[in-house]
C-alpha cells in the first residue's frame, strides 16, 4: 500500500476524534469512488470524440436497419 497525507484545519481533526468512524477506511472509499467516476467520464469522452469523427451518409441508419 501507499501513503497520501493530507493537511486539514485543527478544528476539523478535532470534530474527527469525536466521532466513532474509520477515518482512513472511509477516505480510501470516496477515493475508489471518485476515481470511478472519473474514469467513466473519460471514456464517455473518448466515445463522444469517436462518434463526432464517424461520417455517415444520410439515409445510412435505414440501410442497416433494412439489411438486418
């Protein structure tokens, strides 16, 4: 495993300690999450590109319908 260190105000690691919660478990969840949502936002992107890249014809999406 690796180590990230992140500085917060001494007022918010104080409202930290009074809490009962597994500070680092739940960091490395909004983590994973967040890097999720990232991840699939960048291939929705790369998807998007490629689909403005395609050149169709008019009238190409009827052809294929009638050819299945």
């Amino acid at each position: 495993m690796e180590v990230v260190s992140i500085r917060i105000p001494h007022e918010l690691k104080k409202k930290m300690k009074e809490v009962d919660v597994n500070w680092s478990e739940e960091i490395r969840k909004f983590i994973e999450a967040k890097v999720r949502e990232y991840r699939k936002k960048k291939a929705l992107e790369e998807i998007d590109a490629m689909l403005a890249n395609l050149k169709t014809e008019k009238g190409t999406a009827i052809k294929y319908l009638r050819e299945d």
